[in-house]
C-alpha cells in the first residue's frame, strides 16, 4: 500500500481494508518516526482480525505508536532498529573487507538499545521508584528524572501546595506537560508520580521509548510508614483506597511487575533481567 498509484500492483492506503485477512503487517514508512511521533496511524490495527505480527521499520522512538496499538492488541511487535543496525554492520563489511560474527553484531545492538532505552518506575507512594530509579541510572549512566520533582521546581510550590491551591485537576496538567517534554528523550530513568498511571495517554507517550516497571510493594507495609507531602494520603489507610483503584492500571500499563518482597540489591538484578530479556526478545 502507498501513498500515490505507480502501477497496477499499487494500492492506496485507504484501500486497506481490502487486506484484512492478512497476518503479517510490515510498515516501511517515516509515519511516527521522531520528531513526528504522534503522526495519526494509516491503519487501524484491530481492524486485522488475522494479524500475528507488525514490523514497523521506524526505530525512533523505540516503540511507534503502530507497535503500541499492536502490543494493547496482543500481536508481537518488532521496531527497525535492529535491521538498521545489521545494514550498518554489512556496509562495514563490505567497505573494510572484513567479517563481524553475530555474536558481536548483536551485542553491538544491544548495547545500542540500552543506551537508548528509558526505564521508567511506576507504583504507589512510597513504593520505592526514586531509591531504584537512582540505583539504575547510576548503573546505566543514565540521566534522572523525577516528574514530581520537576512540577514541584517549575511551579515553585510542593505538591501539596499545588493541590490545596489549585485542585488535583491543575496538577494532572502540569504531569501531562512534563510528560510531553519528557517521552521523545531517550536514556534516562524517569520516576513517575503515583498517579501518574490513571492517565492512559501519559503511559502510552512514556513506553514509545520506554519499558515500565510497576513497583509493586505490599500497601499494607505502606500504611505503617510515616507520611508527609502526600495530599491522596491524608490518613494511613488512604493508600489501601489507593492501591483498589490503581492496581489494576499499573498491571495493564507496565511491562514487568517487580514484587518488592526481598532486598535492594536482589531486586535491581531482577529489573537488569528484565532489561536484557526485553532487548534481546
């Protein structure tokens, strides 16, 4: 399918639906490649009722939003970074006169794809997502970024401040404007705001180049804690409430659960886990 008819095996884009029966779906266009990531789709992926796999040859960002609908779809989706960077490996053959075994290829990719790769913490306050966000940015030599932080530096105010002056309204706002200046970038570790997951739009826009972690910590172990600057938290069992509403959001939005149930250093080896099956899946 294309844009303008050459030939008789041609066919424009909106005669899509003439191809629904097909099962796989390659994408060989620049839509949704960076800086236009939110280009609108050319086709609607749930249309495909026999669709197993996308290929979207975009690798900027690392998930376009064809390989998002595709995955909220459950089809196997796969980006172009790793032919762009098999091409690259050949050209070099080619012009050296040389031979790089696939083992080395693809440890060059993949190291390709971690520098390139946000990881991003979800989970409920206190769950722990700036103890491992700045754990994994140390061990990735990865730029930080607290999205609670940044509203609270930017508008000059706490978090509380924010919400008794201007509503919780105001401050999803500033959340979805901190968001949009954030997803495009990539290696950073990004420690988002407990509420961050009621916002479908925010997580889609932080997994282009992201994959997200739900820090799942035991809320009963929260509510023993001592709480401050939480406006959501007013009494201790305020987090339980929390927790009923958004467990099922943070399991639908991330891509790993990590249970918090042992030490530090055991959980970071099982996030590192995480991130080398993802890059090499």
């Amino acid at each position: 399918m294309c844009r303008t008819v050459r030939s008789g095996n041609d066919f424009l884009f909106s005669e899509y639906k003439k191809f629904l029966h097909y099962d796989i779906l390659i994408n060989t266009t620049p839509v949704g490649m960076y800086p236009h990531n939110d280009d609108s789709l050319l086709i609607k992926i749930k249309d495909f009722h026999h669709l197993e796999t996308v290929i979207d040859l975009v690798y900027n960002p690392l998930r376009s939003k064809l390989i998002i609908e595709a995955e909220k779809n459950k089809i196997k989706a796969v980006n172009g970074l790793y032919m762009l960077v098999m091409q690259a490996i050949k050209a070099h053959e080619l012009f050296f006169n040389v031979e790089i075994s696939s083992s080395i290829a693809n440890k060059i990719y993949r190291e390709i794809y971690l520098k390139h790769l946000n990881i991003v913490f979800v989970g409920l306050p206190l769950s722990g997502k700036s103890k491992y966000s700045k754990s994994i940015s140390n061990l990735f030599s990865k730029d930080i970024f607290d999205t609670d932080q940044i509203i609270e530096k930017e508008a000059n105010l706490s978090i509380n401040s924010i919400f008794e002056t201007y509503g919780e309204k105001y401050f999803r706002d500033l959340e979805t404007k901190v968001i949009r200046k954030l997803y495009k970038l990539q290696n950073l570790v990004i420690s988002t705001g407990g509420g961050m997951i009621e916002n479908s739009k925010n997580m889609d826009l932080l997994k282009q180049n992201g994959i997200i972690f739900f820090l799942n910590k035991d809320p009963n172990k929260i509510a023993k804690k001592t709480i401050y600057n939480r406006p959501l938290l007013k009494q201790p069992e305020n987090i339980l409430v929390l927790s009923g509403r958004r467990f099922p959001l943070y399991k639908k939005h991330s891509d790993f659960i990590i249970n918090i149930n042992f030490d530090t250093k055991t959980h970071i080896n099982e996030i590192k886990g995480y991130i080398n099956e993802y890059i090499n899946s």
